[in-house]
C-alpha cells in the first residue's frame, strides 16, 4: 500500500513536468527578423527592391505589408495553388520559419508613396474603390481594403500605393480565371472591363 501511495505522488511530481515540457516544445518560433532580412537580400531584393519597395511597376511593392499575407502568398507559391513560374522556385527554398522571418522584417519597412498617372481615369477608380458599381453588383474595394487602402491584418493585404501595372496584371489575373487562390477576389474582377481595371488600378497607385 505503501509502495502504491509513493508511485502516485511521484506521478503528481512527474506529471506537471512534462506538461511543461510540452508546451514549451510545441510554443511558437518567434519571427527574427536579422535572418528575415539576411533570406530577404538573397532571394527577393533583386526583384523586389532592397527595402521592399520595388523600382520594377510588374513586380509588387512589399514594404510594410501584413506578414499573414505575405506568408500565405509564399506558401501557395510553393504548394503551386498561386501558380508563378519564377516565385514557386523562389518560394520551394524557403521554409515555413524563413517565409515568416521575412515578412516580418518585411512589415517593419516603409512603402514609398505611388502616384495616379491618367486624371480621367483615376475619378472613375476612385468612384469604384469608394462606392462600387451598384447596378453591377460590384463592392466597393474599401470595405475590404479600407478607405485608405491600409487593409485589415490577417484577411485583407495593404495596396495603397501599389504599382498600377502589377494591380492591372492581377485583377486581371483573377478575372480571367489564371489567379485562382482568392474566391471572393475572383468573382470581383469577373465583373469588371479593361477600362474599369486599369482606371481602379490607377488610382491605388496614388492611395494614401
């Protein structure tokens, strides 16, 4: 009896050990950011600007995006459900650990400010952003990108001041049924021409 009652309370001794033994091995990895940087420079800078912020206007602007996005981004490349010849390379060396190192040290950096190019075009993409297309059924890009084009971390991206050529080449993209990772993004462009693409695109590149 005695031997009994000793191996229970060793096993309330023992057992609160390994508990924590199981939630420390199991907690998160916190994202570094030396190393998101470090990965960061040798396999996105040339495409993507030093900083993130990329000179190239078919090429996105990173800086300052939310890392939930950006590592969802990467992770499809990799598993190919965002199809992109050159990015699902990139994006194969990367571990899960890397992709979160750099978007972190990624929405530590600034996005430079873009600008709208063509004045006629760039009112009728501020009446599409802001208010949407009511007798098309088209919503307004604000309500899910905010008025400021800032987003809402983990579901929405930031697109203020993104290049309007990469904007263009996405929602067309999406319309045209060659991006298919985002179904509500999707059924969006389905509804929109050339003229209303390029006109909404524009005036993002110039959204603050």
């Amino acid at each position: 009896m005695k031997l009994f009652a000793s191996l229970l309370a060793a096993a309330f001794v023992v057992a609160p050990v390994f508990s924590a033994y199981a939630v420390e091995a199991t907690a998160p990895v916190k994202p570094d950011l030396a190393k998101g940087e470090a990965s960061y420079g040798a396999v996105c800078a040339a495409c993507h600007g030093a900083d993130g912020n990329s000179a190239v206007t078919q090429n996105p602007k990173l800086a300052q995006q939310h890392p939930d996005y950006i590592v969802k981004q990467l992770q499809e490349y990799k598993s190919g459900k965002r199809a992109n010849a050159i990015m699902s390379g990139m994006a194969a060396a990367l571990s899960e650990q890397d992709m979160k190192n750099i978007a972190a040290w990624l929405a530590t950096k600034t996005a430079k400010k873009g600008f709208a190019k063509d004045k006629e075009l760039v009112t009728l993409g501020e009446r599409i952003y802001r208010g949407g297309i009511a007798d098309r059924q088209i919503a307004a890009c604000s309500g899910c990108h905010t008025p400021n084009g800032a987003g809402i971390a983990s579901q929405y991206p930031r697109i203020a001041g993104q290049h309007a050529d990469y904007a263009v080449a996405q929602l067309t993209a999406f319309r045209d049924g060659v991006r298919k990772n985002n179904t509500q993004m999707s059924q969006v462009a389905a509804k929109l021409n050339d003229r209303e693409i390029k006109a909404v695109s524009d005036y993002i590149a110039g959204l603050r």
